[in-house]
C-alpha cells in the first residue's frame, strides 16, 4: 500500500470548513443524546456525487412496428435512471482518561444513491471497538453508540430531503464478529451480537424515524418500516420487532419493493405484471434467497427498509423517469433524425480535423522552462452544480473532509489495516489514521454531551428496592412481598397498635426437644456387637439411643 501521507489527505481545499469555523448542526444533534459532561470527537469524511451504476436495470418496453402489412411487437431497452453515488464516513472518538490520547469507538459507512426519482440512503457497514467502557457511565446510561446511529441517520435523512422525491432507508444486518476494526474481537469489552440480536438492535435504531418524540413529522406524509428475515416464519420474524405499542402498525414483515420502484405504476411495463423469466414473483425470489449462502450458511440475514413518502407526491412512472433520465421520450422519427443529425456533425469535425493535421506547426522563440508541480494531496472534484434533478449535495450536509473516490478508499483501507486488539494497539491506530487522513490538519468535532444522566431512586441502592439495567428499564425486585416468619420481637410490635391483641406465641414442649448427649453417654450409647446363635455378629442398640415415651 502506498504512503497515504501522499496520495490522501485533504488539506485547505478539500476541507469544506475548518471544524470550529461555523456552528454544526451534526455537532448539536449528537450532544443531546450524549450523555452529559462526557466528552466525544467526530471525524466526518464525505465524497461529492459522482456517476455511478444504477441500482437496477429498467425492462425493456414493447413497441409496435409494421413490415410488409403485418403487425410485430419489438422490444427495444430502455435507459437506465441516471445514478449519483456519494459516500459518507463518520468515525466516533474519546479521550483515554490517563494518556489524554483519542481512541476510537465507533464507526458508519454510508452510501447515498440518487436518482430523479428516488433518495436511497445505504447503510453499508457499522462497529465499534469495545473501549466506549472506559468512560465508565452510571448505570442506566442510554447507550451511545445507538444514539450516534439513530442520530446520525436522522441528520442524513433531513439534510438530503427533496421536495416530492420519495427517500428510503435501507441496510441488511449479517452478524459478524469485526467490519471495520482489525483486531477489536479480541477486546474483552466489545459486546458481539449474535444474528437474531443484531437485526432486533438495527430494528430499535431506526424505529425513533417511525415514532418521532413530537407525534408527527410534518415533512413526510407518510413513514413506514419492512422487515423481512428469508427463511424465518413470520411468528419469530415479528419477535424482532421493537415492543412498542405501535410497531404493529408502523412495520410489516414484508418487502416494499413495488413500492419502491419506478416502474411498476408505468402501463407501458409488460415485464413486471408477467413476471420475471425466472424467478416469476417476489415470494419466489424470497425463497430462492433462503438458499443463497448469505442467508442459509447458519446464520440470519434481516433485510431492512424504511419509506418515507413526501406530501403531496406526484405519480411517477418509468416513462417521466426516462424523460427525465433522456430529456424527454421522441419518437422513432424524431430519434433517426437526431441520428441522422449526429453522425453528418461528427463526419464534418472528421473532416476538419483531418485538414488541421495536414498544417505543419513550426515553434519560434525562446524556450521558457517552468518548474514542476508536485501535488502534496490529490484534491476532490467538485461538482458544477449542487442541485440538479439527479442529485443534491447541500453544504451543511458535507463532511469535514472531502476526497474524490480514490481518496476516500484510501483512507479506508488505512483503518482495515491497522490493529484494535489491546487500548495501546488502538491508540497508536487511532492517531494514525487521524493524522494520515488529513495530512497531519486537525478536522475533528469536538462534542459535550448535554443529556441528562439518569438519577436511580433511593430504594435501586437498597437491599429490599428496585434496581434499574443499562437500559434504564425498571427490573421489579420482589424481594419486599416474600413474607418472612415472624418473631417474638415482631409479635411485640404487631401489637402495639391500639384494639389489636397479641397473637399467641407457641412454644415446644419439654419432651419434644432432644438434648444432645454428653461424651460419656454417647460412648456407653454405641451398639455393642454380640454373637447369635449361628456363631454371627449381631449389632444391638445401647440404651441411650432408645427413646422412651414420655408420660402425659
């Protein structure tokens, strides 16, 4: 691997803004879910929008021709949805309370693809290291990574809304034990989800988006969430929910992928209402994918998706979509004139070209040598434009570092190669990675945490008093019903409230205690073995183990 010093990096022109330069609206969302007085650092990388692959290929669209009087049914592709990708990385760290040095501990990758019909937020991967322990919260402490992801999502969502584009959430959870820290299993702290917990964890992340704290979400008219698990029924798929009281509206275990695609509103699609050539519906597909290796190697495999629908949407159809894709759909005519068109351009700047290479070009004058130019950091290419019917890259939404596509790989692939197994491994990487990324320019955010931390009732420290989990969910401690046996003393007490009389108190009598017996007796009480009449011994019972009884 080459010296990231060199080839990555962003410096002045790659920085959208110095870190303290302007208030970040990222930077106040993440400090009030974080816990109070605790002190974070986030690093946020971004790439501009660039022309990527489209997501799906459109089907073709029938048309009908005439040759020599008789009727044909041809079909002619269709082109794609024109595709921008941009990519996000946000890298979450905190002070190690003896060296002072930045460890990190958590880490998002996120795509988001956009189209003129469409906002496809991707979250492609997520870990943390374990060392978020070194904070040591009180107990009862929301969880910060969770709040950073919730947050974090949130903060994309309404940066990259569109008026009337449909945006959608969409990720699939595969439990593993590492992504992006080398090393970080062997961290004793590091809490690994197994399959079934990471799709239920990813569940509770994005279902805040479903139930805002306000109610209501006046930009969207319509919010809703899809799970589906392939291979698992749907009694245990639903277990994965969160348990609120609205999940069973607000999720479906099911895809929403008619929903979503831009084709299947257009009459003039023939594909999609016949079926596919194999496989012929959805729930086929679905139950070839239980098979695939992904999902059935021992392990679950929870896709995830979350619709959000603008008010007032307009119908799309994949014939406004190609319009817009194509700048408008011509006819068959119109198309060959183009043609025709573009092909007599390009022979007549052939043709010139070719007289302009006949013309010798002779130099005169002296020779100017210049020095050379060495590039310290490769910079990103901006776009033209920051809005347009295919993308929309706003400011605020940019992160501290921009890089082109080369770059952000680069730094990246830095992070996979470095090492988290122990704090000193993960100190050193952390400072690594940092200054590499940026040339050895400080880009981080620093945050303050201003929630509240949780305050545990009085009876959560006492013996016989409720106790609370990390959660902050009450656990219901039962220990205050058992109902124990009175004593004297208790009696006592019972009875001195006035026009209640004293229970009686039963007492043993003098036969029913057995004394131990001393040393001497207990000698002269063991068997003494004598002979029957067959010549065997026979154990005999002493007289102070035989108990007498008692006369009344």
């Amino acid at each position: 691997m080459s010296n990231p010093t060199e080839t990555t990096g962003g410096g002045p022109e790659a920085s959208a803004s110095s870190p303290n330069s302007k208030k970040n609206a990222l930077v106040e969302q993440l400090a009030q879910v974080l816990p109070e007085h605790a002190k974070f650092a986030v690093h946020h990388l971004s790439t501009p929008p660039t022309l990527t692959e489209p997501l799906n290929n459109p089907p073709a669209l029938p048309t009908e021709t005439t040759k020599n009087g008789a009727e044909a049914v041809e079909v002619r592709p269709r082109k794609p949805l024109k595709t921008y990708c941009e990519k996000h990385f946000l890298a979450v760290s905190i002070e190690h309370p003896e060296s002072k040095e930045q460890v990190l501990v958590l880490a998002l990758e996120v795509y988001i693809y956009t189209t003129s019909f469409s906002t496809i937020i991707f979250v492609s991967k997520a870990d943390s290291t374990g060392y978020l322990n070194l904070l040591k919260l009180p107990q009862g402490t929301l969880s910060p990574i969770r709040q950073v992801t919730t947050t974090f999502v949130s903060y994309l969502v309404a940066q990259w809304r569109r008026k009337h584009i449909q945006c959608i959430i969409n990720l699939f959870a595969r439990a593993q034990s590492q992504y992006i820290f080398p090393g970080s299993v062997k961290n004793g702290g590091k809490h690994v989800l197994d399959d079934r917990g990471l799709v239920r964890w990813w569940c509770r992340v994005l279902n805040p988006l479903l139930e805002p704290p306000g109610g209501s979400t006046p930009e969207w008219e319509q919010v809703h969430g899809y799970l589906i698990v392939p291979g698992l029924e749907q009694y245990d798929t639903r277990l994965l929910l969160p348990r609120t009281q609205k999940a069973k509206d607000n999720w479906t275990l099911k895809d929403p992928l008619e929903r979503i695609s831009p084709y299947t509103s257009d009459p003039a699609t023939q594909r999609l209402t016949g079926g596919w050539p194999t496989p012929k519906t959805l729930d086929t597909f679905w139950e070839l994918m239980s098979h695939r290796q992904e999902c059935s190697s021992g392990r679950l495999t929870g896709f995830i998706w979350l619709v959000l629908d603008p008010p007032s949407r307009p119908t799309h159809s994949a014939a406004d979509a190609s319009h817009a894709a194509q700048g408008g759909v011509r006819s068959a005519s119109a198309a060959a004139a183009a043609a025709t068109l573009k092909r007599s351009e390009t022979d007549s700047k052939a043709t010139r070209e070719k007289k302009q290479k006949k013309k010798k070009v002779v130099l005169k004058g002296p020779v100017v040598p210049r020095p050379p130019r060495i590039k310290t950091h490769q910079r990103a290419h901006f776009p033209k434009h920051t809005s347009t019917a295919h993308y929309y890259w706003p400011e605020e939404g940019r992160g501290q570092v921009i890089l082109d596509d080369s770059g952000y790989k680069r730094a990246v692939e830095l992070l996979l190669h470095l090492e988290f197994g122990s704090v000193k491994q993960a100190l050193a990487s952390t400072a690594r990675w940092i200054n590499e990324v940026n040339v050895g320019e400080r880009w981080s955010l620093d945050i303050v945490g201003r929630r509240p931390n949780p305050v545990l009732p009085p009876e959560a420290s006492s013996d016989g008093g409720g106790a609370t989990t990390t959660t902050g969910t009450a656990i219901n401690n039962l220990s205050g019903m058992v109902k124990r046996k009175r004593t004297a003393a208790d009696g006592e007490e019972a009875s001195s409230c006035p026009g209640e009389a004293a229970p009686p108190i039963n007492t043993l009598g003098g036969g029913l205690v057995r004394k131990k017996p001393k040393n001497s007796e207990s000698q002269q009480a063991l068997p003494t073995p004598t002979l029957s009449s067959n010549g065997e011994q026979v154990n005999v019972l002493g007289a102070g183990l035989v108990r007498e009884k008692q006369k009344s």
